[in-house]
C-alpha cells in the first residue's frame, strides 16, 4: 500500500490481523482488528531475489556488452527498486552511454550533461574515473516534456553512480547510473542493495575480463606457435647457406694430399661437425615445413621389406661395435608398399639411432608383419625402457625423457615427433609400448594399396631404391657416441696410446706438472679440449659422471673440467658428489654447457663450481680460465698453509701476487692483505688489518651479498663471484671483481674468508664505451633506415626513365631529331644517378676519414658562369629569375678545391629552385680582405621558396634526414645534399649555415670560407696532362680484356674497336686471362677486379709471381682511394673506376702502351 506519512507518497507493506472480541454473554460482540508494518522484511526479500536473479542471469555473460543487456533485461521488468538504470563506459576521458532501460539511449545526454558543469543545470553529473565506491546523487525534475520514468507518476529525484571497474584497475572502466525510487528513501537498507548490485555487477565484469583474457591468451600462443615454426623454417634457410659455405670449402682441403696429418685431424673434425649441424638444420626445416603444410610426399611402390634390411644393415658394424645384436626377423613381403622413399628412410634411421642411443646392452631388432590390407614395421630394442608417465607426451615435440641412461645426453627433442609427423603423411600410424629398465617396441602400420593416397601425390612407376647421404650423417653421428674402452685414459704420459689422435708427446714432460681430468660424453669434444690443454697438462679423460668420480677418488687430479648435460651422472651431480667428499671438496671444478645467460652462471656457481663457461668457447679463452682457476687454487692452499705455520716463502708470495688479496675473518674484520689489494682500495696494508671490510662495500652491495656470505658461511656453497664498486680510502669508487671462497683448518672447519680481488676500471669503462657506441648506432642504422627508403625512390625515378626510353627506343622508328632528343634523356636521367651514387660515395669516405681536397689556381668567375649556365634552363622551365651578384669574383683567382666548391654551389642553389615555386634566386658574393694575406670569401643564395621552420635549420644538415617529411614526399630528395656541402666548407676552413629563413617566405643559405688572397701562376695539373688525348692512334694495338660480364664486354669492345684497335681477344675470369696473357703478347691487359673462379688480385700476383712484364690495367667500379691504392700495391699498372668514360680510358691505354707496342 502507499501512505503519505513523511511528507511524500511512500511505499509500504502491512500485515492485517482479525480476531473476535466476545461479550458478556459469550457472543461476539467485537473485531480486534490489529496492524503490523511489514516493510522492511518484504523489501528485503524482495531485493534479495532481484539480486539473485540477476547473479543466475549474469553467468552467461561473455563480454562486457552481455553484462550491459543482461542487466537491463532484469531490471526491465522489476522497477520498483530501480526504476531506470545507464551503462556508462570511459572512452579517451569522456563517457559514453552504452545501454539503458527505463530511459531512451538517445535522451541520456539531455538528462545527464557529462560534459562539463553547468551551473544552470542541477542534475549534471560530475564523476571521477578514479574512484571505486557508489555515489548518491540528487537531480532536478526532469523537463515536462520528459515521459514518466518508473511505475509511478512521481520522477525519480535521486540517483546512485555504480562505478564499473577490474581488480587492481586505478581507473573504472565505466559507471551505472541507477535511479532511486520515487516512493521510498534512500536509507541505509536501500544503499546497502546498491553495495549488493555493485558487487553482482563488478563480480561479473571480472568474470568477463578473465574469460576474455583468456580467450586473447589462447590466440597469443596459436600466434606465438606459427611464428616459431616459421622462425624455424626461416633461420634454417639462413643456416644453410653459411654452413654449405663452410663444409664446401672443407670437404676440397680434405681432398688435397699435402695437408699436414695434424690439420688433416682438425679439419676433419670441423667437416664431421658441420654436417652434423646441417643435419641438424635439416631436421628444424623439414618440421617447420611439416608444422606449415608444405612438405609433401611422393608415393612410389616400393619393397618396403628390402629396402629397410638394407638401410638397417648400414649400421650393423657399428651396432655390434657397441656390444649390440642387430636382428632383422622377417621374410619378404608379398607386394611393394606405396611410400616416400625419403621420408621412409628419415623414419628408420631415427628410430633405429634411438634405440642404439638408449640400449647399452642386447639387442636391436627389426621386424615386418604382413596383413591383408597393411604392414606392420616393429623395432624393438632391450634398452633402458621409457617411463610411463612419459609415454603420452612421447610424441609431443621437445619433449625429452629426464634421469634415463644413455649414450649421450644430445638431442633437441624433436626427433620422434617429426617421426611421427612424417608417418602420418604417409597414411599411417605409429605407438610405443615399453617397460621401464626392460626395453621399448616402435610399431609402425603402414596400409596398403594406392586408395588412401591422393593422386596427385602418386607415381606408379617404380623407382630403384636410393639412399640419401642422410644414412651416412646418422651412421657418423652415432659413431661419435663411443664410450671410452679405459676411462682412465691418460694424455701426454706414457699410458698414451700410440694411435692417438693428439699432436701430443707420448711421455709426461717435466713442466707438466698438474693433472686436468676431461668429463664429456662428446667423443669430439674430449679430443677438441685435451688437443690443446695436453700441451700444457696431463690429461685424463672420462665420458660420464660416474667414470669421472671413479677417477678422482683413485687418482691425483688437480682440476675437473666437466660438461653439464651428460648421461647418468650430469655435471651438476657429479660437483655435488665431489663437494659432498671432505677428502675432494676443495678439488677446483669447472663447468662446460650450452646453456646461456647470467641465470645459467649463477646456477652453476650456486652449486660450488669454480667457473663456469658458455659453449661455443675458444681455446684461449677455456685455456686462460683453466690457468686462472689452478692458479686461484694453489693460492688458496697457500693461503691455508700461510695460517697454519706463517710460512715467510709463501707469505711473500702471498705479498707479491698479481691480483688483490685479502683474509678475513668470520666477521669481515681483516687479517691480512697484499699490496696489490693495497694499491687497489687505496690504504696500506697496515690500514686495512684495522678495518672491517663493511667500510669497503656500498651499502646496497652489503646488502646484495648478505644471503650469499650467509650461504658461504653455513657450508651451502664454497664461494661466489661478484663484480661491484668498491669504497676507496678517498672515498672513490672503483669496479672490482672479487671471487670470494671460504677458508678452512685442519679439521675442515670454516674459520676465514678469503677475497681475491681484481681491479675492472678498464673493462667496465670499455663496455660502457660499447654501449654507448651501440646506441649511437642504433640512431644511425634508424636514420640509414630512413634514407634508404628516399633513396629507394630517388634512384628509381631516373632508372625508370632510362629504361623506359630504352625500350621505346627499341620499338619505334624515331627521327633523328627525336632520337637525340630521347638520347639526351636518358643522358641526363643516367647523370643524375651517378650523381646520387657519389654523393653516397662521398659520404662514405668522409666517415671513413678518406676523402681529400685538392685545392688548385683557378678562375672564380669562370666556375661561377658554369654555375650559372648549368641552371638557366631548369630556372626558365619553372618561371624563376636567377640573379647573380658577383663583381667581386671578376678575374679573381682563387686556392681551394675547386670541384668541391662547385658542388656546394649547385647543391644549394638546386635545393632553392627546388622548393621555390615563384619569384626569384639570387647568389651574391662578397670578398672582405682580413690581413695583407688573407681574405673571406662569402656566398649568400637567396630565394622566395617555401623557408622553413626554427628547429628544421639544423635538421636539414645532418646526413639522411630531410626537414619536414610531408613537404619531402612532395619534392623528393636524398637527404645527403646538404649534409655534403656542409663537411666540405668545414674541409675547406669555412662552414655553411642558414642566415635566415621565414616559412612561406624564403630562405638565406650563407657559405663562407677564408683563403690565401695571393694568386699563383696558372700550371696545367698533372691530372689535365695526363688525361690529355695523345696525336698517335690506338690502331694496331693488342688488348686483351678479362672481364666477366658479357654486356661490359660488349661495351668495351664496341668503344675500343671505334678507337681503331682490331686485335681483341676477351676472357671471362682471372684464370681463363692469367693464361691468355702467358700464352699471347698483348700490348695492354684490361682486367675487372671482381670476377669468379680467380679475382683480378689473384690474377695480377700470378702474373707479377711469374715475371709477367706487360701493362695491366684494373677495371672497377670501388670508388675509394684506399682501393685504388691496394690495386696498385697488388702490381696493376693503373686503375680505371666504372662507369668508364671513353676519353679517360683512351688516354690510360695510350700512356701505358706509347713505350711498349709489340710489333
């Protein structure tokens, strides 16, 4: 019911009760008629089940758009808690509305103004993003225009703002305005159902955003996994080509004969690995391929039985070698299967290296069971077996079996899925069954007959059964997992055997005074390493964890240098074992993997080794660190002695040692130091037996190493390295890397701590040199980046106007005239290219500090008429006066170089003409006299162009940048003009800036440069005379032309044979010209440089090597100095760079030929 008892019509709920009321007489003489207001209890049942309701109804709810209309779709029906409800969403700072019931979309702006507050509008709302609780609001009446809003007459006047927003979010993601029924207050009742809608409604919205994050996860790993297949496919096509280069040049010196028998063994052990590695690559591609759908088969019949007995039995002599059986049960099939003999022959030989790799001791078997419609390959072995719980993820790629005993611990995990891959593009299947410790059984079923496969794949005809070199790569593979026949093996004493492969002597020498033992299950990498540490040590070799600890504990060994990834025993577990042996704890170990990173070399040392190394490694470096750790531990026995007994000898060893050295006790008080400490940290070693070493470490370093001293000194490691700033006595910090190891007593007690300390400075300072240098280039490879894309277009322009002309001039019958016309294009477009090519050659020898200036005597009025004439025609073309201001320049002889003089005037006038649409370019020159020798000379270039902004001016300078992109598409440009012109008025003493420039209006470029002001003679140059062209005629001459282009070659011919010469005679390598030129006479040779098979420095040496006497003449299109000099040091006579000009050419054949023509 509705009353009207606190001043507005109310909403209520009662409970109406009769009783009877009896008289005197027993008759009802009455009605007791009690009230009982029930409100609160019905309103709380009431909002209870809307919110329940709504929870139920959210549950389906994908995004954020469901939760909105779900919603609404509850509340549409039930309005008497909430008679009218907004959905907002915070869009780039401004709320939108996105879904409503009660009011109409459309009219939520003219209700709630969001915008911006308006004092003439009550009801604006005001809400702040940042916040997270519900906010009441009261509102005006809405317009009379405005229909009823909620199941009563009266409108609503107060609202409350639900903000909608994600857990740990700083910023709602929207907000719900709810309206608050006309008919009831805003009590505590009331808010506390808005604090239970928020809730519902947020609860969803986070249920939303995870189930959407989920989704977005799912896609991101689909996409992650397709772009790492095709990153495998990708850097195996770019393994490829550098190892085809590698083995191909190897396998050629392996065929020569006189190879010393010591680089026949390295180089032989190069080649076996390289094709490993190609294998490898092999293998990724072929899965990449797989995983893409690009790798297909190609079904021929085949007899499945002999070609796999024969395939298998390519490893018998290695099988046996190992103590294996190898048994092939079975009788020949009775029909070919249709198969891919290369995948099938792929199939086998994984499965087969598998087993041999897992079974050390029984059998290998192969076995076929024949079917009416398939065949059944089955290959067993009786090896260590496979867990079950691996079983299913068998197949899974990368997965690999941990803690099972092998032949080697090698592999990348994606052999037996690309097995499985490769069956199943052959139509059929393949499981494993296995009993752990017993051995496992491949099955492989095959069907038969052609109606599985797709035609297209299909070829009936039989094809003779092939084996690729794959067979081989696997055969000499498994080969290199021999096990040592004596772990024992000692090299470089007289235990040696004499068939060993060492360069090394067979009895000890007496410098080889420590013992190395080598722990690695790579039979190559035993003998790569013992190779060169045996030079040194005596080497004992081991091939497992297991064989190593044998060794250590019934031989002297001074230092255990194991790999970390081997089978039984790792490298890890084999260091605990010895760490965990009192008698062995101290024995320096280093460790040897592959795998990468700082989190690796921590690990290692974690768990007490001495180093730690990163695989691929070189000698010197594995020898260096070899050295420093046997050094380091002879110090600290030194050390241990040095207490016990305070030994003088070792104390001034101690002293005089070359790295810092300091001992301290268990709280950090030390005892004693070098001086090589001293000299590090500042102090006297007298000083630093009073300090405690806290005063010498920053305080965040304390705190760095804390856990790690704490670890040290409970036994849980022996030591740890760490690089930090040290506190001098002045107060300086100084890099140091301190390799820090407990000491012990003679009851093995932990009763020191000893630092041996080396001073970084000159590392660290260089790798921050390095870093530095990496991020300029990082800003120069952004801006080549930039310039290569204008380039791109600036050089394509004009080759697409040659080529174009080209091919009309191919086609059409042209009148003279229009074919010098078009002759003349094509000349010009070709001019323009070789100007943008020098300016990038330019531009190369400046930064690489090459390019010279040759300054000569010359008229400045003279260069400035060439200018001016240079332009006139492209200044008339676009309607622009071109004035010059140079009386100053009258008969005035200036020193300086005067092509690069010239090139700045035309880059910056053609810069102005560029960007000057009308009016005019003036050049003015002024001569202002600064001693009685000197003068400064200026050049002003005025135009009425476009100008350009204040923060451009500088920007228009640097090398590939360009000063406003949008304008630079317009115009075009390589962005190097500029940057040139500028380097050479700074090479000439001067510099080019911009005066002035107002955008819109124009722009004043100032050149200006000081100069010697007394004129020279005028002497031709060398360079005139000896281009000028000589009376006597090249006819009669004999040239002979090594050049491995057929178009150069033609092009050459055509201008020689114009000059008269007849005799030409052309080869098209260095090898095919080095016997030309021995077996012929030629006046001239004319060789290009780069060529195949043997180069023009190659040919040139044969020929000088061999007394050759006559003129040779290189042809190249390298541009710089240096190289022309490197062709002279090589023996040619001259050098002539391409593109080459005619006259030039002429003029060198007849310098070199004058004195020597053969008759």
């Amino acid at each position: 019911m509705f009353l009207e008892r606190k001043g507005y019509v109310e909403e209520a709920f009662m409970t109406f009760s009769f009783s009877p009321i009896s008289n005197e007489k027993g008759e009802v003489g009455g009605l007791f008629h009690p009230i009982t207001e029930t409100t609160e209890r019905m309103l709380q049942t009431r909002r209870t089940q809307l919110i329940r309701e709504l929870a139920v109804r959210l549950s389906d709810a994908k995004n954020l758009s469901d939760v909105f209309t779900l919603t609404c779709q509850q509340f549409d029906s039930e309005q008497y808690d909430i008679p009218y409800l907004v959905f907002y969403e915070w869009q780039n700072n401004k709320a939108e509305p996105k879904m409503s019931f009660g009011i109409p979309l459309s009219s939520t702006a003219a209700i709630f103004d969001l915008s911006e507050e308006k004092e003439d509008k009550e009801y604006t709302l005001q809400v702040d993003s940042a916040k997270s609780e519900i906010i009441p609001i009261d509102h005006a009446d809405f317009e009379n225009s405005m229909t009823p809003i909620g199941p009563y007459p009266e409108r609503p006047t107060k609202a409350i703002i639900i903000p909608i927003s994600l857990p740990g979010m700083s910023k709602a993601l929207g907000f719900a305005v709810v309206g608050v029924s006309a008919r009831r207050a805003l009590d505590d009742a009331y808010k506390g159902f808005y604090e239970s809608l928020s809730q519902s409604l947020n609860k969803a919205i986070a249920q939303v955003f995870a189930f959407e994050q989920e989704q977005k996860r799912a896609t991101a790993l689909a996409e992650i996994d397709r772009a790492k297949t095709q990153f495998f496919s990708n850097i195996s096509h770019e393994l490829r080509t550098p190892l085809t280069l590698m083995l191909g040049p190897i396998e050629d010196l392996l065929s020569k004969t006189e190879l010393s028998e010591s680089a026949r063994q390295d180089l032989d052990l190069v080649f076996r690995n390289g094709k490993r590695l190609r294998k490898l690559v092999n293998s990724i591609l072929d899965f990449s391929r797989i995983e893409a759908g690009r790798l297909k088969a190609k079904f021929v019949p085949l007899d499945i039985f002999q070609f796999t007995r024969d395939l298998s039995s390519i490893f018998r002599s290695t099988i046996e070698k190992g103590g294996l059986e190898l048994r092939i049960d079975s009788a020949p099939l009775r029909e070919p299967v249709f198969i891919d003999p290369e995948m099938w022959e792929r199939i086998v030989l994984n499965l087969l290296s598998n087993a041999y790799k897992y079974t050390l001791h029984g059998f290998v078997s192969v076995s076929f069971v024949e079917l009416s419609d398939s065949v059944s390959i089955k290959i067993t072995d009786s090896g260590v077996g496979i867990p079950q719980k691996d079983l299913p993820k068998l197949f899974d790629r990368f997965h690999r079996v941990d803690g099972v005993v092998g032949r080697t611990y090698e592999g990348t995990g994606i052999g037996l899925s690309l097995v499985k891959q490769l069956v199943s593009i052959q139509g059929g299947d393949i499981h494993v069954e296995s009993l752990e410790g017993q051995g496992s059984e491949f099955t492989i079923s095959l069907k038969k007959g052609v109606y599985h496969i797709d035609p297209l794949h299909l070829s009936s005809a039989a094809q003779p059964a092939r084996f690729s070199t794959d067979s081989l790569l696997y055969l000499e593979e498994i080969e290199s997992w021999k096990t040592l026949e004596n772990t024992a093996l000692r090299i470089g004493s007289e235990a040696v055997d004499e068939k060993s492969t060492f360069d090394l002597a067979s009895s000890p020498s007496p410098t080889k005074t420590q013992t190395i033992l080598i722990v690695d299950d790579n039979s190559d990498m035993r003998e790569y390493i013992a190779g060169f540490l045996g030079r040194s040590y005596d080497i004992l070799l081991a091939d497992n964890g297991d064989s190593a600890f044998d060794i250590v504990t019934t031989q002297k060994v001074d230092l255990v240098l194991s790999d970390v990834m081997m089978p039984g025993k790792n490298g890890f577990e084999l260091l605990q074992t010895i760490r965990s042996d009192p008698s062995l704890s101290r024995l320096p170990v280093i460790l040897l993997s592959a795998r990468a990173g700082e989190e690796a070399k921590i690990d290692g040392l974690k768990v007490g080794a001495n180093d730690y190394l990163v695989k691929p490694f070189s000698s010197r470096e594995l020898s260096a660190r070899v050295a420093s750790v046997l050094q380091i531990s002879q110090m600290k026995l030194e050390t241990d002695r040095l207490r016990s007994n305070r030994d003088e000898r070792l104390l001034g060893a101690f002293a005089q040692a070359a790295v810092g050295m300091a001992l301290l006790d268990l709280n950090l008080n030390i005892l004693d130091a070098n001086s090589t400490f001293a000299d590090i940290t500042g102090y006297t070693t007298d000083e630093l037996r009073t300090l405690n070493a806290s005063l010498l470490n920053l305080p965040e370093n304390m705190a760095v190493t804390g856990e790690q001293f704490k670890s040290l000194l409970d036994g849980r490691i022996n030591g740890f390295i760490i690089e930090k700033q040290l506190v001098r006595k002045d107060h300086s910090l100084c890099w140091v890397q301190n390799s820090i190891s407990a000491g012990r007593n003679v009851s093995g007690e932990i009763d020191s701590i000893i630092v041996v300390s080396e001073d970084i400075r000159s590392r660290k300072e260089s790798e921050a040199t390095a870093q530095l240098a990496l991020m300029e280039a990082e800003r120069a490879n952004e801006s080549k980046s930039l310039f290569l894309a204008n380039m791109s277009h600036e050089i394509r322009t004009p080759l697409g106007i040659i080529k174009g002309y080209i091919e009309l001039l191919r086609q059409t019958n042209l009148l003279p005239s229009e074919e010098d016309e078009w002759l003349q294009t094509v000349d010009r477009n070709a001019h323009q290219l070789g100007i943008i090519i020098d300016d990038i050659l330019d531009l190369s020898r400046i930064e690489a500090d090459k390019l010279e200036l040759h300054p000569t005597w010359f008229d400045l009025n003279e260069l400035l008429k060439d200018v001016r004439t240079t332009f006139a025609h492209r200044t008339e073309e676009k309607g622009l006066a071109l004035y010059f201001e140079d009386r100053q320049a009258e008969g005035k002889q200036i020193l300086t170089d005067k092509n690069r003089l010239r090139q700045i005037l035309v880059n910056v006038i053609g810069n102005s003409i560029k960007f000057t649409a009308k009016g005019f370019i003036k050049v003015r020159y002024d001569l202002t006299p600064i001693s009685a020798t000197r003068q400064r000379h200026e050049f002003r270039i005025e135009d009425t162009g476009i100008g350009m902004s204040t923060t451009d001016r500088e920007k228009i300078f640097q090398a590939f940048s360009q000063a406003d992109s949008a304008i630079n598409r317009r115009f075009g440009g390589t962005g190097l003009g500029l940057a040139l012109s500028r380097n050479f008025a700074r090479m000439m003493g001067g510099d080019l800036t911009i005066e002035q420039s107002v955008p819109n209006q124009g722009t004043t470029v100032l050149l200006q440069f000081t100069l010697d002001g007394l004129p020279q003679p005028a002497e031709e140059s060398p360079a005139k005379r000896s281009i000028a062209t000589p009376s006597s005629p090249l006819s009669g001459l004999r040239i002979l032309l090594v050049e491995d282009s057929p178009d150069n070659q033609r092009l050459l011919g055509r201008i020689l044979k114009k000059e008269g010469i007849e005799s030409i005679t052309l080869a098209s390598d260095g090898f095919e010209g080095v016997q030309f030129a021995l077996a012929g006479k030629f006046d001239a040779v004319l060789m290009d440089v780069q060529m195949p098979r043997m180069d023009g420095f190659e040919a040139i040496r044969f020929l000088r090597e061999r007394q050759y006497e006559g003129s040779v003449i290189a042809l190249t299109a390298h541009a710089m100095k240096d190289y022309r000099d490197e062709c002279l040091r090589a023996g040619f006579d001259d050098y002539l760079m391409k593109p080459i000009d005619r006259k030039e050419l002429v003029s060198v054949i007849l310098n070199h030929t004058k004195s020597k023509k053969i008759e």
